[in-house]
C-alpha cells in the first residue's frame, strides 16, 4: 500500500537532489529493512514471522513504553509480547480500534508515515545527511547501512513528535562523515557515525520536555537535557549499554 501524493512543501523541497543520489546506494546492510513504499500482505498478529514484522517493528519502534523505561522493541521478525503492546499504543495515539493486530487500518496509518523516497511523513533525508558533504559516505558502515539506521531514526523521531503534541521538530545535526566529526571535535565513537543519531530542537518546547518523552521512544542513548539541543540516539540496536546522561527524569 503506497502513500497518496502529496503538494510540494519545504520538506520536499529540501530534499533536493541529494534523494537521488541517495537512493542509487547499493550494499550490504548491518540492520536489515526496506526504504521504499511498503505493500502488506496480510494481518499480522502475534505469533507472526517474517520481513512484513520486521517492517512493522521498524515503524513502531518509537512506541516502546507507556513511561519512562529503558525498554526498546526488538526488531527482529518475531512479533511478540512486546510489538504488540507498541501496535497498541500506536493505535491509541491515532485513533485507531486498539486491539495489538496490525491489519489494514494500522498499516494504513503505519504508511500515511511514509514518503515515496523511504523519508517518513515529517523528516527528509537531507536532514540526516552530512552538513558538509550532503551524502552519507565517510562514516563507520557503509552509506547504505547510514541510510537505513537514519530512517529507522525517522520513525522513531515520529512518534516523539505526536507525542510533543504534533509540534516539529529540527533535526540539527544527523549523521556525520568521520572527517566532519573529527572537524567540530565530535567523539571519536559517536553514533552520529553511524547515522543512528540526531541532535534535535523542538521550538517552544524545553529540552527537558522532550528527553521525558524521548524516555518513551526507545532511544538507548538520551544526552543531558541541559545544552542547547537534545540528542538521542539507538546505540542498543548496534550492541552498545544504554546511556541517558540526565538518568530517568
């Protein structure tokens, strides 16, 4: 099922010519998963397996927890206890007849969330790109491996956002190449370098604000809510110890 068209806005057109480019990156991903329009085949409920799970616990990943938890949903094919409490509260947020089943109505909503690029509804991928190369090469893992961890930051950066009360949010730095990182003195293991991360500001919201919520999202790694932007990032998903710098607030 495919996103309808939508009119050019400021997102699409900051989009500009680094999509395509882009989009023609072939190679070996360290987190499997898709970045173009989803077709679902069928109902998933619990107990189901396969690629179609994975996309969906890609997509509600950022519904990991009613409260502040360092708790994550397991993006691993398998639908379980825990992707089903997500596709609940995902359901909750919008509207939708809560009953865990990801049938044609969630995964209608699941894809008003997608752009035919595989960017999500609110975030683009120049936002995610290097500042100074506008691509994703140059980092740890290859540029298709960035490309993917980066969307995956999307849907979860989605849910932040309804759950700020639907308030956007600026991505201010996304991934950086290891020369640009080095460049503004980033350290030396970032998980910007892996397109896993992003530095946000959400106008008229205080960054404490938004960490309690990032607390709910997922998001393994949470910077002190003190600085002038908040960064989150998934290092769980890459293997490494949660780290929320200001603890549980």
């Amino acid at each position: 099922m495919t996103s309808p068209l939508r009119p050019m806005n400021r997102r699409a057109i900051l989009r500009g010519t680094f999509a395509a480019t882009v989009g023609a990156l072939a190679g070996p991903l360290l987190l499997s998963g898709t970045a173009h329009a989803y077709n679902w085949s069928r109902t998933l409920n619990q107990g189901a397996s396969g690629s179609d799970v994975t996309e969906l616990q890609i997509r509600i990943s950022g519904w990991a927890a009613d409260s502040a938890s360092q708790s994550r949903v397991s993006i691993d094919g398998d639908f379980g206890p825990g992707t089903a409490a997500a596709v609940r509260r995902f359901q909750a947020a919008y509207g939708l007849a809560v009953d865990g089943s990801a049938g044609p109505a969630t995964q209608a909503q699941l894809n008003a969330l997608e752009q035919s690029d595989g960017s999500t509804a609110h975030f683009n991928w120049s936002e995610f790109t290097d500042r100074s190369s506008g691509t994703f090469d140059g980092g740890k893992v290859s540029a298709a491996t960035v490309r993917e961890n980066a969307r995956r930051c999307m849907y979860k950066l989605e849910a932040l956002r309804k759950k700020l009360g639907n308030t956007p949010i600026t991505v201010n730095s996304g991934f950086r190449s290891i020369a640009h990182n080095a460049e503004i003195g980033g350290a030396s293991d970032s998980m910007h370098l892996y397109g896993t991360a992003a530095d946000l500001t959400v106008p008229g919201v205080s960054n404490r604000t938004v960490y309690q919520k990032a607390e709910t999202c997922g998001f393994s790694g949470l910077e002190r809510y003190t600085v002038d932007h908040q960064h989150v990032d998934s290092r769980a998903d890459l293997g490494r110890a949660w780290w929320w710098e200001s603890g549980t607030i």
